[in-house]
C-alpha cells in the first residue's frame, strides 16, 4: 500500500532488509549452503525461476540486483527475460507460468478496495476454468482475506467494516501461513516510478496526486485563451 491509502496501518507489518535475519531463518529452516554457495535441504536446490520483460532498462536492473541479494543468502535465481506479447499471456502472467515475475502494478485511488479484492481473492486466480481472469497472479488464497476483501470492495459502505476487513487482509499478508497457498507475502513491492506532468502555460489548476490519475481534480482546471 502508500501512506495515502486510507487502509495503510504500518502497525501491522512492515517488510524489512535483514540479510542475517534471512540467513537465520532459512539455517533454522534446515536449508544448507553447499560448496557453491547455494542452499540445500532434502536434495532440492534453493533455485528459482526469475521472468520479467525484456527491453526494459529499469526492470532488467532491478533483477540483477534481486538475484545478486538473494545469492548473499544462498539462493540462486535464474533470470529470464521474454517479449511483453509473451510475459502477458497465458504462457506467462495470465497462466500463472512463473515461479517468481516483476511487472508494473498500479495503485490508483485512495480507496483500496477494488485493487485489495483483486490480490487476495480466492475467486480472483486466473484460471483456464474462468478464462484466466483476475488479478490474483499469485494464486494467493487465505479464507479470511479473501472474504474480508470482498467485503471492503463491494458488500458493505460502512467505513469502520471495511477498515477492519482491510486490517484482516494486512494481517493475513504479513503472516507466515502454512508454507501452502495461504502463505503471506504474495506480493512483493519494489519501488515507485516517479510520475511527471507537463501542461501548457495556459492551463491553471492540473496538479499530481500519488494515488490519482493525472485528470483527477480536472473540475479545476482552467484554460486561459491565448492573446
């Protein structure tokens, strides 16, 4: 979430850099470095699958530094990068065809709720079953936070329900689950792009908001005729 939503609550969990920290869990874990550097347990490798876009100059540089993170603490990541055509679509986003993937998500509104329904609803998985619709990528499904963000987006107006409903959601993310799909953290925010606007000499009254699109307060707006 931003600190402009009107469901952020930082009491309930903040996501932390802690490279001795990882270290220790993944040691209690019983995951073991082997002679290169990379993790084990069981005779599994701690290996995983990295798809982003390729072309993308940002995101190209935002994986190398993920991977280079996660192998300090003994994880190996294998980055691919494919064509937008192909990241979006049922062979990749669309059909769940990852094991991790960095794309672009977009927070609108201050009110969460249409965007909270869509990462923590069960019904919002894409699957062949619905036509691979919906915006739960990571094919999150937590009982409470599915049904408290259904809620919040579209069975109640009451403020202070829905406040507690996104609350359930929160606690629900920042949990350790069971290791199974109802594992927290399905998300993982990276970073904010800067958003930029450029407006005639004319025009009065446009003006950025983090949470709005750029015609947001366009009822403001006034355009003087030129001389």
């Amino acid at each position: 979430q931003l600190p402009q939503m009107i469901s952020y609550n930082e009491s309930l969990g903040v996501l932390k850099y802690d490279v001795e920290l990882a270290k220790k869990t993944l040691d209690d874990c019983g995951w073991v470095a082997g002679a290169d550097g990379i993790r084990e347990k069981n005779g599994v490798k701690a290996s995983t699958n990295y798809l982003t876009t390729s072309g993308n100059a940002v995101r190209l540089k935002a994986s190398q530094v993920l991977q280079a993170s996660l192998k300090a603490i003994g994880i190996e990541v294998k980055l691919t990068y494919v064509p937008s055509s192909v990241a979006f679509s049922e062979s990749g986003l669309y059909g769940r065809n990852f094991n991790m993937m960095q794309f672009a998500n977009v927070f609108s509104v201050i009110d969460p709720g249409s965007w909270f329904f869509g990462v923590a609803n069960c019904g919002q998985i894409p699957t062949p079953e619905n036509a691979f619709a919906g915006g739960n990528y990571a094919g999150w499904c937590e009982k409470t936070a599915s049904d408290a963000a259904a809620e919040a987006a579209y069975l109640t107006l009451d403020p202070a329900v829905r406040m507690a409903d996104w609350e359930k959601v929160l606690a629900a993310y920042f949990s350790e689950g069971d290791g199974g799909i109802s594992g927290g953290i399905p998300v993982i925010p990276l970073y904010t792009r800067p958003n930029y606007l450029a407006v005639s000499p004319l025009l009065s009254g446009a003006a950025l908001d983090p949470t709005e699109y750029n015609t947001w307060n366009i009822e403001t707006w006034t355009l003087a005729l030129p001389e």
